[in-house]
C-alpha cells in the first residue's frame, strides 16, 4: 500500500490562512516496521488512532520519496500530515471520510490551507467553524500553468509568522476580500486572464517580501514576459507566476536568478491518491 500527495501552493496572493491549490508534484508513503524516531507523518498516523479511539498498530510512515522540497512554501508538512493520515486510514479499512480526514489533519496542523487542497485536490477554500470543517473546491484545467520559483534556502513558517504585523488597515483588508472572492469566482468561471487584477496582497507579502531576496527580480521578469501574475508561495520562499503560455519557461533562460530551480506545474485536482 502506497499513498501519493501532492505538493500545495496556498495564499494565491490575498487568500492568506484560507485558501490553497494542489499542484502535481508530490511525495510518496508506504508503512514500515515501526522506528523509534517520529516524523510529522508518524505523529499524523498517530492523531487519526486516537480520533477513532483505538491502540496505535506497530507501524512507522516511509518516505518513498520526496519531490516537495522542505521548507520552501510548497506544503512539504502538509503532505506529511495527510500522507500519515491516508495511511491510517486505508489500513483501518478507510473508516473516516475525507473530510474525517481533513479535521484531523487541520488539528495537527494549525490551519486547513494546505491541507486541504492536499486532500481533495484543485483549487481549495476552506474554514473551520466550532471544530468542524468546511471546504469548496473548484478544479483547475491545464491551460493554467504555475511557473514555480525555488529558491536555494529555506524560510521556516514560523520565522515567515513572526514579521506580519498585528494590525491591519480596514481598507486594504476590505481589498483582499474583494480579491479573494474573485480569484474563486474567476477559477470557477476558468476565466485565468483576468486573475491579474486581483493577486495582489496586503496581509503578509508586503511584510514577508524581505525575506526573499529575489522576489522583486522574479515579480519584474515575470511581468516583463507576459505573466498574469506572481505571488508568494504559502510563507515562501517559493513565488508562482501564473501563465497562459505554454513557453513561458523558455524565454526565461538567459536570466540570471540566483540558482532558483524553475519548474512548470499544472493543478493536480485529485489530491491524495493510494497507489
């Protein structure tokens, strides 16, 4: 038994702790005799026996393999979280639903941006109400490509929370909800052309842009080559442009961006999958 997850880009510019997309790249499980050291995944396969009541069997969560990268705003824990969990519960005879599955792992892992969308793939707006949660996914076709800009080192989320500041200007909140609610309508709509006017953010890129020592780089390249536009990955340091065109990695040869690994994504709208 194996259990493929994909990667999540979350955010998308002002959906900040709420929204989020699957992407097809991924990390693979499978369970093995039981180790002494825990990972995130071990802890995760753990939580889904104590959600049900029952002893946690002998088993430890491998990592078969890992195309997310760590720390890099491409939910590398996320995957971690939902991989342990799928396990559990595809070897307790796949006894909880999906979104049994989801308030799990939204208590192991804070918030339900990532999670999410790791779960059930394709584009993900999700909350949680008096410990239940609630999701609305909208699939993303392959005409959209998310241009993925990995920087060589890593920015910690917790060190990525610490410079959003406390308090926020009513107007520019008031602006993000605006352009929340149409990056969902237009992603339903498939209507990607016109995403371009509302990726901008004001409640954690303006903050989190200092710890991207590329980021005006990639914003300016991007724009200069026809993107709809680019935002911080999840707490980054990864950005995504989006784009329509299918050669938009071609043009950017010759540009000299750090060692940054560029990788074109489409959306994944299947999220976990056992294999």
């Amino acid at each position: 038994m194996k259990i493929r997850v994909p990667a999540t880009t979350a955010n998308i510019g002002p959906g900040f702790d709420t929204m989020g997309i699957a992407l097809n790249l991924y990390n693979y499980f499978e369970l093995e005799e039981k180790k002494e050291k825990k990972t995130l995944a071990d802890i995760a396969f753990g939580k889904y026996f104590e959600y049900i009541g029952k002893e946690i069997p002998n088993y430890s969560v491998k990592i078969l393999d890992s195309e997310i990268p760590i720390a890099r705003g491409l939910g590398s824990s996320a995957s971690l979280i939902v991989g342990g969990i799928a396990l559990a519960n595809n070897l307790n005879n796949n006894y909880l639903s999906d979104i049994e599955i989801l308030e799990i792992a939204i208590e192991v892992e804070g918030h339900p941006d990532n999670v999410t969308p790791a779960i059930f793939g394709g584009l993900c707006v999700s909350a949680v109400r008096d410990d239940k949660a609630f999701y609305c996914k909208r699939e993303i076709d392959d005409s959209l490509n998310f241009v993925t800009f990995i920087p060589p080192y890593e920015v910690p989320t917790q060190k990525a929370r610490s410079v959003l500041p406390k308090e926020i200007d009513y107007k520019k909140a008031i602006e993000n909800m605006s352009n929340t609610a149409m990056i969902i309508s237009l992603i339903g709509e498939k209507n990607y052309k016109d995403l371009s006017s509302f990726l901008h953010d004001n409640l954690h890129e303006p903050f989190r842009k200092e710890l991207i020592k590329d980021y005006d780089s990639i914003k300016e390249i991007s724009k200069n080559y026809g993107s709809i536009g680019t935002y911080i990955s999840g707490s980054g340091p990864t950005m995504i442009s989006l784009t329509l065109e299918e050669d938009f990695i071609e043009k950017l040869n010759d540009e000299k961006l750090s060692d940054i690994k560029i990788l074109e994504l489409k959306c994944d709208n299947e999220g976990y999958v056992v294999l």
